[in-house]
C-alpha cells in the first residue's frame, strides 16, 4: 500500500499545498493566502495538517528563509517578517504526534530537479527560484550541494588567482570586472529585482489591470505591441542574467534552471536565454573570467518546492 504525505510550500503570497504519495504522485493540491500575521499562519497550518491527519504518514514542509534542516527551526522567514525564531517543525510534532520536516524553498525546488528533473545529470546546478522574492539552491551529483562538496570537486572558481598565472591578463582589471558583476547582482538581489511577482505587478499596473495578472501580462507581452511592457520585461530578464552571471563566476554549473510559476512562460527563459548571451559578449575585455552556462525551466515548475520537500523528508525519516 502507497503512503501518502501531506506537502506544504510557505510563499510570500499563497500557501501551497498536496497531498502526495511516496512516488512524488499529487493526488490533491490547493493553495490558500499567506496569513498577515504569526496566529493566523500557525492556524492555517494546523488546520492543513488537521484535514489529512488520518491520511498522512507525516508532513513536508518547504519554507523561505534561514532554517536548521535537522530540527526544522526557522531562524528568519525571508519575506515573511513573523517568522522569526519559530520552531516550526517541533509545533507541529508536538501538536498531531507526526514527523514533520522543514526545509529552505529554494533548496526544495533544487532537490527536487536534482533527483527528479533537469538537474538529475548535472554534476553541478542551480536552481533560480523567481517567485515574491529570488531564492537560489545549488545541487551537486544529486543532493543539495555543500562548500565541502565544492571545494573537493574544485567547483569554486578563483579567476583573480588564474590571472595572476597568465602574463597577457592585468588581475587588477579583472578584480575591478569581477566587483563590478558582483556589485550589479548584489544591488539586484538588495531591491529585489529579480521577484516575478514584483514584475507582474509592475507590469499589471502599467497595462492598468484591476489586479495582477500574469496570464494577462504575458499575453499582452506575446502581441509584442506595446513598447513600455516590451522595455520592463526586457530589463527584468537582464538583471536575472546578471545574477546567473554572478554565480557562474564564481561557481563552476553545467546548468542554471530556473523555478517558480513564471518559469512555465516560454517567452521568459528565451528572453533571459539571450540577456545572458548578450552580456557575455559585452564582456570582451575579460572573457576569460566567465563560462557559458546552460540555462532551462525547471522541470517541475511551481510544483518543485513540494516535491522537492518530500524528497527531503524521505531522505530524513527513512534512511536506513
């Protein structure tokens, strides 16, 4: 008999969720707001794990921000303010007698393709995570990767110490290139700049919608009629091909995927796709610094992040 969990997926706008067997089959799946406040998120929660209790093994959570894999602590929710200091995972043992487990979402989504999807051959990958804010994981043969593993791979690349070892280069220009694609990815990750709902938004109000509407806006921007949309979209797409610059830069990728609901947008990873080309060739005067990476959708688009944290949760509670 197949055993069945129930999956949760903490977003900055809704809270997903399914309940899936432990061959990554969603047999459910619905989605409800993301609370404004601490009582209210801890009640919906309780409320989820409550409806499936009698059909759940266990519960997996993906949530944003700094969290203890082993005890499931949210040290800081991203995003989400009120999670500060919550022991997410204990509650809920403490409250239904069930293992529960709680990882980062972006690492979800990574887990997820690195055992399931695009990222299932990848010596090294990431994942992009473009949802209410920008959420990375890299993944190395098949797990969330660590510095450990990066560094005895040689996977960390260390461009200003190589020129130093090719008389033809100037390490000064190239430390002065390198702080100069940092700085971009770091401004673009400070403001946010990468977040597709902040895109969608924007873009929403330029086309006067009523409310955000990413189907609306990624119609619109198919007709190719309407400049000022073109122009935001194509700024959007060069600041995520910056920060895909950055860690290509410093991390040694086979692939780049990139996750969330807007992933599923053709248009998008095309337009990202040549943003990225288009930046490495302006980069003449230190091509030697950066390598071209192949860069895909997730498999698993906004599903990732709760297959991803069942991968986790089987790796944690069933290993023998």
């Amino acid at each position: 008999m197949t055993t069945n969990y129930l999956t949760i997926d903490i977003g900055g706008t809704y809270i997903k969720y399914s309940l899936m067997s432990e061959d990554f089959q969603l047999l459910e799946m619905d989605k409800t707001p993301t609370p404004a406040r601490m009582e209210g998120f801890l009640s919906c929660l309780e409320n989820l794990v409550e409806t499936y209790h009698e059909q759940i093994a266990g519960v997996a959570i993906s949530c944003p921000g700094t969290i203890n894999r082993k005890t499931g602590f949210v040290y800081k929710g991203g995003l989400i303010p009120y999670l500060t200091a919550i022991p997410l995972a204990k509650h809920l043992e403490n409250r239904f007698s069930l293992p529960v487990s709680v990882l980062n979402d972006a690492d979800a989504a990574g887990l997820a393709e690195a055992r399931l999807g695009q990222l299932a051959h990848a010596s090294c990958g990431a994942a992009l995570v473009l949802g209410t804010g920008v959420g990375l994981s890299l993944v190395h043969n098949g797990h969330l990767a660590t510095v450990a593993d990066l560094k005895s791979d040689n996977l960390f690349l260390n461009p200003i110490g190589q020129s130093l070892l090719d008389k033809t280069t100037n390490s000064f220009q190239d430390m002065g290139a390198i702080f100069g694609l940092h700085l971009r990815g770091v401004k673009s990750l400070i403001e946010n700049a990468g977040s597709a709902v902040q895109f969608v938004e924007q873009a929403s109000q330029q086309l006067q919608l009523s409310e955000a509407d990413g189907r609306a806006v990624f119609e619109k921007l198919q007709e190719g009629a309407n400049s000022d949309l073109s122009k935001l979209f194509a700024d959007y797409c060069r600041e995520v091909a910056y920060l895909i610059l950055n860690l290509t830069s410093l991390v040694k990728l086979d692939k780049v995927v990139i996750g969330g609901g807007i992933s599923q947008q053709d248009l998008l990873i095309e337009q990202i796709q040549d943003s990225y080309r288009e930046i490495l060739k302006a980069e003449v005067s230190t091509p030697h610094l950066l390598h071209s990476v192949a860069i895909e959708a997730c498999q698993f688009h906004n599903q990732a992040n709760l297959i991803g944290a069942l991968c986790f949760y089987l790796e944690k509670y069933t290993k023998s």
